[in-house]
C-alpha cells in the first residue's frame, strides 16, 4: 500500500480541515495517510512515504514557521520525493476580489512556486486554496478588517454555520487529492 504524509501549519483552522479533506480523499483512493500538526508533532523520519504534501495558511505574506522549518530541514529528501505543496489563503477568494485577478495570481506565485523554488523543490502539485472565515472566533482586529467584506462573503460564499463562511472550492481540494493519488 502508498504511504502518504500531510504536514500542515495553521493559525485559525483551515489548513487543518483542508489537511483531514486532503487525507480523505487519499484515503478513498487506498493510500494509506498521516496527518501531523507541525506544530504539535516532531516528524523524526520521512523515509517511508510515497507521497509528502506539505501545507500552510498564509498570514502577512508568509508560511507558518513550523511547516516550513519542515520542508528547510528535509530539503534534500524533499527533492527526491513526491511532493506536493498546499496553501490556504484569503487573495485565493477570487470572487471577492472579482476585478483584481492579478491577487489571486500574484498570491499564487509567491506563496507557492517561489516557496518551491526557494529550496530548490519540484513539486508534482501546487494547490492554492481558499479561507475559512469564522467571525465567532477571529481576533477583533481580523473582524475589524473582515467586517467591510462580510456582506461579499454572505452573498458570494456558503455560510456553513450562522457566522462561519467557507471560501474554499472543497470539490477542488478533492480533485487535486485523488490527481495526486494517481501520481505515486
Ligand atoms: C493576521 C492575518 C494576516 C493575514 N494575511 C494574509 C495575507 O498576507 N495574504 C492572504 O492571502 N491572506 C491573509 N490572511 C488570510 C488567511 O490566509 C486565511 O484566513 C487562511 O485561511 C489562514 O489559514 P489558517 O486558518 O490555516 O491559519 C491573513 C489572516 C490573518 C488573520
């Protein structure tokens, strides 16, 4: 059976389902799948999987740390591996930016192929992936920015719960996560 290791960062969450979304769809196409908070779980060896998908939320521009000490101390194996890489990010919510695609294009190359290309790494997919906004839980500063665009968000994405707007395209991610399943 494939092996398949998801190591993800994340602040407010959506890293993490995106992650357990990730696994799923794996784990439908028979590859066996680890998921590991970077965060709360050292990883001591990457030798026995087929398959690595590393993945981060995005705050002011950049990765969490913790994912990306991952991938800077596995460079090297990382290269001879399959790799893939995975961000959730708010410039990926084209439609509430429906004028400025260069944002979401932008945001793409920069936290994503630059990432790659900064250690040097290949990966066999890249997926750039949408926000879950939770306005019971974010920080008062995240509201006070979110508050201008909740009305977009109401009207352009599912509020999954009274409060919660997904913005993420979840048959996307699940698309991308059996693509890579056929690719091991
Ligand atoms: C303090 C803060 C800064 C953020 N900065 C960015 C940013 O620079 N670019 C972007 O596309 N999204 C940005 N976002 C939106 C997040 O990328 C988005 O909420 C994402 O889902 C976070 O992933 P996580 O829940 O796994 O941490 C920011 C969010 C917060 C709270």
């Amino acid at each position: 059976m494939q092996k398949a290791l998801i190591v993800y960062g994340t602040k407010t969450g959506t890293a993490a389902v995106t992650a357990q979304e990730i696994a799923q769809a794996l784990q439908n196409k028979g590859v066996e799948t680890k998921v590991v908070d970077a965060k709360k779980e050292k990883i001591r060896s990457i030798t026995e999987y087929d398959l690595i998908i590393v993945g981060s939320g995005i705050q002011i521009g950049c990765w969490n740390s913790e994912p990306e000490n991952f991938i800077k101390k596995y460079k090297q194996e990382l290269a001879k591996k399959n790799l893939a890489l995975y961000v959730n990010c708010g410039s990926a919510a084209e439609k509430l930016n429906p004028d400025k695609p260069e944002i979401a294009a932008n945001a793409k190359t920069k936290y994503l192929d630059e990432k790659a290309a900064k250690y040097n790494l290949k990966p066999v997919a890249l997926g750039f992936f949408g926000a879950i906004y939770n306005f019971n839980t974010m920080s008062w500063i995240m509201r006070k920015g979110m508050e201008n665009e909740r009305s977009k968000l109401a009207a352009n994405y599912k509020e999954t719960a009274p409060g919660v707007y997904d913005t993420r395209d979840i048959d996307a991610i699940q698309k991308w996560a059996e693509e890579l399943g056929t690719k091991i």
